[in-house]
C-alpha cells in the first residue's frame, strides 16, 4: 500500500483525509450501508501518526462534514472534534492501525450482504473478475464472541487481517483497510458487491470459478491500490458535487 503524499505538506494531507473521510461516509449512507449507530471509518493522521480521525458515535452518516469527524489518540481519547467514539470502532481500528503501519484507512459496517456472507464462515471465491481483487487478498476472523469492546478482540482481529486488504468477521460482517481513504472505502464496496453476487449466483446454481492462475493475474490489476482509488473517484466527485457541504 503506497501511502505516499502527493505534493501534499502533512497539514495538507490531513485535510484531504478528513475530506475524503465525510465523502466515504456520505457514500456509504446513499449505498445503505449504515444502519442506526453502527459502523464506522477511521483514517490515520500524518501528523500523529499514532492517531486517527473517525466519525462520532451516533451521527449519521449522511450528515458528516469533514469538521465533524473527530481525532483520536492511540488511547481512546477525542484530541479533536465534538462528540465521542464508538467503543467498538476503538477497539477494532485501534489495533488494526497499530498492527498495520502500513495502512491509512480502515471501513466496518453491517451491510447486509456482508452480514449474509459473513455467518456462512466461508472466503469469497473467484467466481468474477470483481471478486478476483480479494483472491488470496482477504481473511476470515472465525470467531464471533459479541459486540467488540475490548482490545483482546481488536488484537485477533488485526491478526486474522494479518497483510490482507479485508477480512470477513464472522456473524458480523466486513472490514476493509488500504493506503489511502479511496482504497478502503472502494474495497468495502467491492467486497460487500461481491458477496451480493456469490450469494445470487450460489442461490441460482453452482458458480463457475476462475482458475487460481487467472485470478491472480485479475487480482493484480482489479486489486491494485492504484485501481482502488480510480474506482473511487467518480463515487466521490458524485457526491461531492451533489453535497459540497460535506468538505465543510
């Protein structure tokens, strides 16, 4: 994952995160992946690292602007921004920022198709050339213990990640990470997509899969961080252009 600042000071990069970060939000609400108060992105700050900005605990996402989201210390505390934090949204991405230097971002909702997928216990399977992007590039976290609010599961599940771009949290749903706010909120689509379209094609038959080997090479280019932020862009210049407020 490049997390590399385009001709961006770190106080510049910072904003374009926050920016992004209440674009992937309002993305989210017009693709119905909120659902009451649950579900939450985070992106790291570039000049704390060992910080990152999320969304507050009960807003909805449709209404986040970038000065809404708040910064958060590596010990739950809001530096930045009024609100509080989801516990759960700091006892996942806590560790998974920690566990994974190399990622910016970080997606969790309960869409529904996610959650579908999810209590089959099952990876996805190479079954189009828009799943092949998580092919042998995403985990299963096993073990549903409840609600996360405690480190101990931030940890495990950081470490089911492991390297990955997304784990299935079974009976939960999904999590997405990558270099950039593009990339993780573009894989959550992907992936929620994904398993919208292997559980009607599993509904309707048998799918045929891709072999290992053109998967790969699918996976190489589908799955690109370069391709993440591509496919990101039209959602984020739609919704920008429809709610400009959101950069507020």
């Amino acid at each position: 994952m490049n997390a590399v600042w385009p001709r961006r000071t770190p106080l510049e990069e910072r904003e374009y995160r926050r920016r992004h970060l209440a674009a992937a939000l309002r993305i989210f609400a017009r693709l119905g992946f909120d659902e009451g108060a649950g579900g939450h992105l985070t992106a790291r700050d570039p000049l704390m690292p060992g910080c990152f900005w999320v969304n507050a605990f009960g807003q909805p996402f449709a209404h986040v602007r970038a000065s809404d989201v708040l910064l958060v210390n590596a010990e739950g505390q809001v530096l930045e921004g009024e609100g509080r934090i989801n516990p759960a949204a700091y006892a996942i991405h806590a560790q998974v920022h920690a566990a994974r230097p190399d990622v910016v971002a970080a997606a969790h909702t309960h869409s529904v198709h996610g959650r579908a997928w999810s209590s089959l216990g099952r990876q996805l399977d190479p079954i189009s050339q828009d799943a092949c992007a998580f092919f042998e590039d995403h985990a299963l976290h096993a073990d549903f213990s409840g609600v996360v609010l405690d480190a101990e599961e931030g940890k495990r599940i950081a470490a089911s990640l492991g390297g990955a771009k997304a784990v299935i949290l079974a009976n939960h749903g999904l999590m997405t990470v990558g270099g950039s706010v593009a990339e993780a909120c573009w894989w959550f689509v992907a992936m929620e997509r994904s398993c919208q379209a292997q559980l009607l094609a599993e509904a309707a038959g048998t799918p045929r899969l891709i072999t290992d080997d053109d998967a790969r090479r699918t996976r190489d280019l589908m799955g690109s961080p370069a391709l993440g932020r591509l496919n990101f862009r039209p959602l984020y210049e739609q919704v920008v252009r429809a709610q400009p407020e959101l950069l507020d």
